[in-house]
C-alpha cells in the first residue's frame, strides 16, 4: 500500500516486464545532470520527480511510459505539488492500446486511490482541509445526487470542443465512481 491506500505493487508487477527505454532522451534543461544511462541504471523505485520530468515521461512511447508508470503513479500520490506536471489527461487516449492486464491493474489502482482520498478526505495537507466534517458530508451528499451525474451528461453533450468533452467525460466518471462507492 502507499500513502492513499492503493496497492501499488500489482501495478508494479503487471509492469515489470518492460525494460527502460534504449534510446532513452533526457532533456538538457531539464535534466542536464543525468544521462539517460544514469536514468536508466538507477533502480525505478528510486527514480526522482525530476528524472521523470527530465525524460518528459508523458511524451515517451507506449513501452516506455509503461516502464515508468508505476513509478510515476506511486509518486503522485505522495507528492501533492507536481500532478500538474505531467499530462495524465493524455494517458486516457493511450490506455485502450494497452493489454487488457494492464488496463485493469489501472482501473483498480485508480478507483482504489479514488476511494482511498474519499475516505480520508479532507486531506490533512491542502486547502481543501479547510472543511468541517459537517460540510464534507453536505458536499459528499450533494455530490452524490443523481441530477449532478446528469448535468455533467448534458454538459457533456453540449460540449463544443473536444478538450472540454473529455474533461466532463472524466468528471462523469469521477462522479459515478464515488456514488458506487
């Protein structure tokens, strides 16, 4: 288990099979003290924030965003700061390409962090710690009516672009997620 209370090591194991990238490029901004056979050598369990944003994880090939996707997710639950610096939007357009294992290690990591945060939430460390126990559950059963689920359809629906239709489509799914609970 991790800081969330998600299983990390069956996303570890499903993923173990996949070498680091051989011809792996390490940004000489933002990397310009390692070598991508520094990187590469460095056990992945030790891989740094950094070292991800350096190789620009994201922009890796399916193979090698899968080496370092266990790595990456494990991560981003116990660093509050750099979500925003990877575009985890982009991996949703991947995951169908991905082996049916591998897709599902995902699902159940990502609703086990989703029900993980739900129950400690407010988060100790956030803004969002500002909320009494009474509120959190005002806005948990507000958030859990049915009309919600049905705006974000109807909005979804209504989207004029298609970057705003994915992220309602993932607000959807987010939402119907928590509410199955």
């Amino acid at each position: 288990m991790n800081a969330a209370g998600a299983p990390i090591e069956p996303v570890y194991q499903t993923f173990a099979g996949y070498p680091c990238p051989r011809e792996l490029w390490v940004c000489p901004v933002c990397g310009p003290e390692w070598s991508a056979e520094q990187i590469c050598s460095t056990p992945l369990r030790s891989v740094s924030f950094a070292q991800l944003s350096a190789v620009h994880v994201m922009s890796l090939d399916d193979d090698g965003l899968r080496y370092f996707f266990p790595r990456l997710v494990e991560l981003l639950l116990v660093e509050p700061s750099p979500w925003f610096d990877f575009r985890l939007s982009d991996l949703k357009g991947r995951l169908p390409a991905w082996r049916p294992a591998e897709r599902a290690v995902v699902r159940q990591f990502v609703v086990a962090v989703w029900r993980g945060r739900l129950r400690t939430y407010p988060p100790s460390q956030s803004y969002l710690g500002a909320f009494e126990s009474d509120i959190k559950a005002t806005v948990l059963s507000w958030l859990g009516q049915p009309t919600i689920g049905e705006r974000l359809q109807d909005a979804f629906f209504a989207a004029d672009g298609e970057e705003a239709a994915s992220q309602l489509s993932a607000a959807y799914e987010l939402w119907a997620l928590c509410i199955r609970g």
